[in-house]
C-alpha cells in the first residue's frame, strides 16, 4: 500500500483478527455451467460437439457428457489484480505508463482438443516433436470465443464497471464474433492455450484451456514430459499433472 497511514490501520485491523484488506488474496473464482453464461450459448456449443469430429477416445467422451451435467462446471472466471496480457504493460514511455489494472481470467474446464508427442529421434537427449494443437477442435474455439466475449459482460456489469476506466486488452475496437475469434485464436500458444483480454485502469482477461510441456533425455531412453492434465470434474489444473 502506498498510503502508509492507510497501511498501518488494516495492520492494525488485522492484528486484532478483525477484516482486513491483509486477508485479501486477490483473486476471486466462479465456476459457471454454460446454461449460466446463456441458455442459447449452451445449446449451441452442444450442437457443435455433436456435429463435430467423433469422440474416440474415452477420457473426450466423458468431457463432452459434462456439457450437459447440471453439477459439473464448463468454465471458471478468475479475478486476479495487476496487469496478465499478450499486449504488455504500457512502456514507462507510454501517457499510459503506471495504470492500475485487474484481471479476469477466463478457463476453459474441459477443452476436446487434442495434441501430440512424439520422439522422432534415436538419440536419447532430442527433444521429442510437439504439437498442442491448441484449439484445433470446433468446440474449443467457439467456447474460448464465448468465454472472452462473457468476460466482457462480467466487467461491464454493475458494481464492477463503476471502478474502471476504459478497456486495455484486446480493446474496444474488438466487437464482431470473427474479430473475437481472431484475438483469441492469436493467443493460443502459449502455455495452457492462454488468450487475452484488458481494460486501463483496471483489467485484463484471459482464457486458458490445455496444455504441454518439453521433453528431456534419461539415460538410454528417450522420455517426454507432456504434462497431461487430468480430467477431474472441477476442471482447473489445481497443481496437479500426469507425467509419462
């Protein structure tokens, strides 16, 4: 805290175990079925996992079910202060340079997309071939899209649009579904498929689903850690990873 008279009640206020702004963890979570987001939005994102790419594989099966699980979350929005985004922090050149921010991060619980490892090399310290294959799954994208565009509303609903001041990240200018597609699409490789989304003087928001990580060489052996997420009905990574 920059006032430091300020500082010293909530000290104070917290010593004496009573509220305080030192009890704040500065994130704050939902998770969100898609009948709570739009009755509409849900129908439709069904409709895509039905009319897309067949389902194989077991574990993708029991991900799609979830879509129409009233106990089972579809996205979780996070509440995160302090600036997360793919555009930067404004340079200390920039009129925009010290803005306060606060982030909305949007996850994707349980995206159907599905990448690849493979150790295409006899020598036991090459990196294996990695595709995540980010968002390659119809589901995902228009998901991803929907979550981005729903952050938005969520900022700019009351009590919460009466404490900032303009859109940092993706910016205004981003409105049409195609335009949405495109900023989310373009933030898609980095780790856990990461998408973004900004308001000066308050915000960002991003969106999250996936993941992947390098490999490494052991003895004789070529070994890959893909870093597989597991498929919990929360969703979130929560920490915890599957490596083989």
């Amino acid at each position: 805290m920059r006032n430091t008279t300020h500082a010293a009640l909530e000290l104070a206020l917290y010593t004496a175990k009573q509220p305080s702004l030192y009890d704040y963890t500065a994130s704050g979570y939902a998770y969100l079925s898609w009948p709570l987001v739009s009755k509409s939005t849900a129908h439709s994102l069904q409709s895509l996992v039905k009319s897309g790419p067949r389902l194989s594989s077991p574990i993708d099966k029991l991900k799609a079910s979830y879509l129409t699980h009233p106990g089972v979350p579809n996205l979780e929005v996070i509440f995160s202060d302090g600036y997360t985004g793919r555009k930067g922090y404004p340079a200390p050149t920039s009129p925009l340079a010290g803005i306060n921010t606060f982030s909305l991060i949007g996850v994707l619980q349980h995206p159907l997309s599905r990448g690849s490892v493979h150790i295409n090399s006899p020598a036991p310290a090459a990196p294996p071939s990695i595709n995540p294959n980010y968002l390659s799954h119809p589901y995902d994208r228009a998901a991803v899209t929907h979550i981005a565009r729903f952050l938005r509303h969520v900022a700019s609903t009351h009590p919460l649009r009466g404490v900032w001041a303009s859109e940092y990240e993706p910016g205004s200018a981003v409105q049409t579904e195609a335009e949405w597609a495109a900023d989310v699409c373009d933030d898609a490789g980095g780790e856990r498929g990461s998408g973004g989304f900004a308001v000066e003087g308050v915000w960002d928001e991003w969106v999250e689903g996936g993941g992947c990580e390098c490999g490494a060489g052991v003895a004789e052996c070529a070994f890959a850690d893909a870093g597989v997420w597991d498929c919990r009905e929360g969703g979130g990574d929560g920490g915890a990873r599957a490596s083989g």
